[in-house]
C-alpha cells in the first residue's frame, strides 16, 4: 500500500483544527500491507486500542488489540472483516477510526465519509457513507468485500453515456441498488473547454459544482431522501469521485454539522489518492477507464497545463469558493439543503441522530 495513503491522514488532521480541538484526542489508519494497518494519533501519549468488524461496536464487545505509546503503532489486521478501531486513552477520551479509503484491487477513489468531527465534538459514524470513482474496474474480490460490508444502495451520479461506457458491476453480479436519472451534461463540459489560466480554471470549476445543483437536483435530493430514512450503508459516486461526488459529500458533510475546512480536506484528499497525473496517464494511453471520452480527452490535451491541472486534480480553493458561492446564493450549503433538497430541521436533526455518533 503506497504510504501516501498513511501521510494523507495526518494532512486531513492539520487542515481540520476545529474538529482535532473537539477532543484533543485523533486518531487515523491506513493500510501499509495485506495484513497490517498503520495507527497514528494525536492527543495522547498513551492508549490502548480495541477493534471489531462492527463499526458501532461498544468498547466491552470489542477485542483489546494492544497498549501503545508514541504516536504510531503497526497492528495486525487482515483486510476483511473489515476492522474498525477505538483508541482510548487513559482519561477516558476515546476516538473511532478505520482506513479511509478501502484497500479495494480495482477500485477508483472508493472511501469511508466517517471518522470527520462535527462541530460539536461527535464522529460521522464509520462504515456508513461512503464516496467512490466509477466502479467498473471492482475485480471479484473487491465485489465479495463491498457486499460484506453491507452496502444496501448505490447512487450514481454519471450521466447515461458514461453509465453506459462503464457500467457498474452490481447492476449484473446483484446485491446493492444501483439508482440513477439520467441528464445531459454536455453544457458544463463546453464551458470548462473556454479555460485558458489557473485563476479561470478555479473558478470556473467553482461555478461548475454549483451549477451541478439545477443539473443533480434530483439526484442528490433522492440521496438525502435515502439517508433520511436510514437505507444505508450507501454508497454514491461519479466518474472521478471528485466533482459531482465532491460536492455531495460536501453537502453531507456540511449538513451532518461538520466544520468547512473539514469539508474542505475531505474535497482535497482526492487529488492524494488520484492525482492530475494519474488520469493524464490514463488518457495519454487510450484506457478505458479514466473516465473520460476520447473527444473529451483530445480537448483536454490541447488545454494549458496549469488549467488541466485544476481539472484533474480536486484544489481546496475550488471547493472553499463554491461553498461561498452556496453562502452568498442560499446562506450556506445547509441552506441549500433546505430550499432545493428535501430538507427540514427535523430531517436535519434525523441526519445527525443516525450518522453521528
């Protein structure tokens, strides 16, 4: 497992201050083996650390895992049962945490919302939501280990022809839901191809991601619907798992009480799992996978490569102008929730009951 996936961790903790303040005590994990995870935390210079395959597990029904001191730890852990962590310190503050993105062969940016603080010190629960790139790559065994975790629902996000080019597994293997409407994107494509300086492309892909509002209104309205009434474990995603995913996720985020520049880590920890160059590679070798078209990618090459940078990456400054652009035009993605989205303060209040802990 490339230890960036480690590294990225502790950068998600240094850019959420809010969140790492709520308790003191952090903690993140990341595979670095078949067989092994890597612990670090912050907060603490003792724990001890207790894990289960149940994600809401209480800390007497799961298996003391070992005493640590320091600020890291290398446990054993196989794969699956998936294993979740509680890290408990001597004063009695304790955090959950698990590998945020699951050590999947073929998947695509596929990773865990849970373990972010909320404002008022609560966890989102593990195990729960989870985020993800196209699917079509997931080999028998990734299919065998989602299924373990139970997800009952995937909603995607794709249009018709890239559900078409790629379609998900599920739909032919069975067990999730695979839910979908069909749109035209073509619109928002056109106007990223005007993009000619690194300035333009942040904001011009700023004002993409609202306007996936009017273009995903339906769909993510249907998500929250579906969070509402506790369908879950669900899934969603895009292409990437970084656009129309992004601004889901920030949506959730935002709605589930979780502080900006939290939101904002999250957005950015994509272009650490996937960076720009991945998907120039891809494209510059004609895979079938990157998610991008052949007449998409031959625009794309004739881009500034500052601008196509922007594009393939997932910059903080993108998600932090689009979630001012929602302040200024409906208060705050919450409320956008409220006015375009379904949602209520008792919803909203639901949201918080299920999926923080």
């Amino acid at each position: 497992m490339d230890r960036r996936l480690f590294l990225t961790g502790a950068g998600a903790l240094a850019l959420a201050p809010a969140a790492r303040a709520a308790t003191g005590l952090d903690a993140k994990a990341a595979r670095t083996a078949p067989g092994t995870v890597r612990l670090g935390w912050t907060g603490a210079r003792a724990v001890s650390v207790f894990v289960s395959a149940d994600p809401g597990a209480t800390k007497a029904a799961m298996r003391p895992l070992a005493a640590a001191s320091g600020a890291t730890a290398d446990l054993a852990a196989p794969v699956s049962p998936r294993p979740y962590f509680l890290v408990a310190a001597a004063d009695g503050r304790q955090t959950r945490v698990a590998e945020r993105l699951l050590p999947l062969e073929g998947g695509r940016n596929f990773r865990d919302l849970g373990g972010w603080r909320a404002a008022d010190g609560r966890q989102v629960k593990w195990g729960r939501i989870y985020r993800s790139g196209v699917m079509s790559g997931l080999t028998a065994p990734d299919m065998t280990y989602l299924s373990k975790l139970g997800i009952t629902v995937i909603c995607d996000l794709r249009s018709p022809g890239e559900r078409t080019a790629e379609p998900n597994p599920f739909l032919k293997a069975g067990g999730p839901e695979v839910v979908a409407t069909d749109y035209d994107m073509s619109g928002s494509m056109a106007s990223l191809m005007k993009l000619s300086n690194r300035e333009q492309a942040i904001q011009g892909f700023a004002d993409a991601y609202v306007s996936f509002l009017d273009m995903l209104t339906p769909h993510y309205t249907d998500m929250f619907a579906r969070l509402v009434a506790n369908e879950g474990p669900l899934a969603f995603n895009c292409s990437a798992g970084k656009d129309r995913t992004g601004v889901a996720s920030a949506l959730i985020l935002s709605v589930l009480g979780v502080p900006r520049e939290t939101v904002i880590a999250d957005y950015a920890l994509t272009q650490v799992y996937t960076p720009p160059s991945y998907y120039m590679k891809q494209m510059a070798s004609g895979a079938g996978t990157s998610g991008v078209s052949a007449r998409q990618a031959q625009a794309f090459a004739k881009m500034p490569p500052e601008v196509l940078q922007v594009i393939m990456g997932s910059d903080p400054e993108v998600m932090r102008r689009a979630l001012a652009s929602m302040d200024v035009k409906f208060g705050g993605p919450v409320g956008l929730a409220k006015a375009r989205l379904g949602l209520t303060d008792r919803k909203i209040a639901q949201l918080r009951g299920a999926y923080l802990a």
